[in-house]
C-alpha cells in the first residue's frame, strides 16, 4: 500500500489529473483507510477552488512581498 509520504508527492498530480489508472487506484485505496490523508486532500482540494476563483493575481506584487519578507527573516530585528 501506498505510504502517506507517498501520497502527498503524488497529491497535486492527483487534483489535476494526471497520474495514471493505476496510480489513482492505489491512491484512492489509500485514502478509504487514511483519514488523515482524506482530510489532507480535502484541504489541498479546497486550496486549488479557491486559488482558481481569484480574479487575476499581481504575481509581481506578490513577489516583491516574498522578498521582503525573506530580507526582514535574515536581518532581525536591527533597527537604528
Ligand atoms: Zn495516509
């Protein structure tokens, strides 16, 4: 049986449909007995709704936050 380490590798091409028959099965099989997984993909599942339904996101925006971020995580707290 497919581990649940397994699974998560394999969730996303599972939403989008793109692993094979085979694959399915053995992903589907797992998650009849794994609720932790089940819970897992019904939250994955959600995500991937609600990021489609967003009207056209400024990626560049978002970016330009990610790095300030990651600036302001490797310099705490210095302030003059
Ligand atoms: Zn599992």
């Amino acid at each position: 049986m497919l581990s649940c380490k397994q699974l998560v590798l394999r969730s996303s091409d599972f939403l989008d449909g793109q692993l094979t028959l085979r694959e399915r099965f053995a992903l589907r099989t797992h998650l009849v007995m794994c609720i932790n997984c089940r819970r897992f993909i019904r939250q994955l599942r959600l995500t991937q709704r609600v990021v489609q339904q967003l009207p056209e996101v400024d990626i560049s925006g978002l970016d330009a936050l990610a790095e300030r971020l990651a600036r302001a995580a490797e310099k705490p707290e210095k302030r003059s």
